[in-house]
C-alpha cells in the first residue's frame, strides 16, 4: 500500500513537471514561429526553380521512371531525345563554347523530328477513333472534335498531367503550354519506335481520345 502511495505521489510530480515544462517551450516556440513567419512574408514568395537543379535530382532515373508510370517500353535513348528541344541543345552549346570547348558533344539530339512525326500519329489516331466510336457523326464534326482534342492547350493538359514538366530539357523556363505539347507529340513518335503502331493507338485512346469522357460534343 505504501509502495503504491509513493508510486503515485511520482507519478503526480512528474505531470506537474511536464505541465510546466510545456508551458515554457510554449512561452518561446510561438513567438518564434511568428518571427520565422514575418521575415517569410517579408521576403516574399520563394522564386521557382527547375527541378533538375535541387541537388537530388537524377535525369535517368526520371526518364526511366516516366515510362514505368505509364506501365510502357521506351528506348531510353529515344525519350531522352524526346524530352529534348532544340533550344536547350543551342544553349548548352553556347555554354561548352564559352569556356573554351570548340566542337561541343552533348550526346543527344533535340526532338523537332520526333515532334513533327508525333503530330501526324495523333491527328491519324484520333480520327481513326473517333470515326470507330462514333460512326453516325457526320465527317465535319468528326474533325471538329479531332481538332479540339489534338489543340494545343488540350495536349498541354494530358502532358502536365502525365508529369513532364519537370523532366522537359528547354532554355526556357517555367514550362510553357507550346512546349509542354510538343513534348506529348514528340513522346507518341518515341512510344511508337519503341513499341510499335498498336502501343501507340492505346496510348493515344487512352490519355488523348479519355479526355472525351463524360464531355458533351457539341
């Protein structure tokens, strides 16, 4: 009984203790939290910076992992090239010129051949589509709706959302609508040299030809 007593009488004497305790910590965390706060806003917002400069950043790990989220076998070479445009070859260019290297090697081609091919597979592959799944819709509007599929600001879209934007190589920076489409076409040609016509039917239905779900045509 007695050894209960004491027991207790430690146990009451350690939440006093842990009461006052956490009154101090709160006497100086809120005030500093204020503090961090005020010189944050005072700063202003923290300027945006490509991913590709944090120090954890691995390219081939990106691109491999691209293609595994999309569950698709891409030549590795072939999307690097992809994700690659011609402006960011013409300034990595300039830099290696800059410091003395006269005949630049960069070991990757930019993606202007890739886009024009992915432009025509999608345009082919959106109608072949949408003449399939809709055959009584008369041929204007067949290309009307192909059009607003296939637009730049549409393609855009599916290619933020397919997570590209950060694995672009461009001088530009942020990220643009124009590019992020060009990217999508581009990567549609790489898909098809690297898996063929039918991967790159699916692909399109899937993430270009979806975007008509639960949409009204008109």
């Amino acid at each position: 009984m007695m050894l209960f007593s004491v027991t207790r009488s430690l146990l009451r004497g350690a939440q006093r203790i842990d009461v006052h305790r956490n009154r101090d910590v709160h006497r100086w965390v809120a005030p500093t939290l204020r503090e961090l706060r005020r010189r944050r806003e005072k700063m202003g917002p923290e300027a945006v910076v490509p991913r590709s400069s944090h120090s954890d950043w691995n390219y081939n790990a990106e691109i491999f992992a691209f293609g595994k989220r999309l569950q698709e076998s891409f030549d590795p070479n072939v999307l690097q090239q992809a994700f690659t445009h011609q402006s960011f070859i013409e300034q990595e260019t300039r830099k290696q010129a800059a410091v003395g290297i006269e005949q630049p090697v960069l070991g990757v081609n930019d993606n202007q051949e890739l886009i024009a091919q992915g432009e025509r597979l999608i345009a082919d592959y959106v109608e072949a589509f949408l003449l399939t799944a809709l055959p009584r819709l008369p041929r204007q509007f067949v290309s009307s709706v192909r059009v607003a599929l296939t637009s730049e600001s549409q393609l855009a879209h599916v290619s933020s959302h397919l997570g590209t934007r950060d694995i672009i190589m461009a001088a530009e920076f942020p990220i643009g609508e124009a590019l992020l489409a060009s990217t999508l076409k581009a990567i549609v040609a790489a898909l098809q040299r690297s898996s063929g016509d039918e991967r790159c039917f699916l692909f399109v239905r899937d993430f270009i030809c979806g975007q008509l779900n639960q949409r009204d045509l008109h």
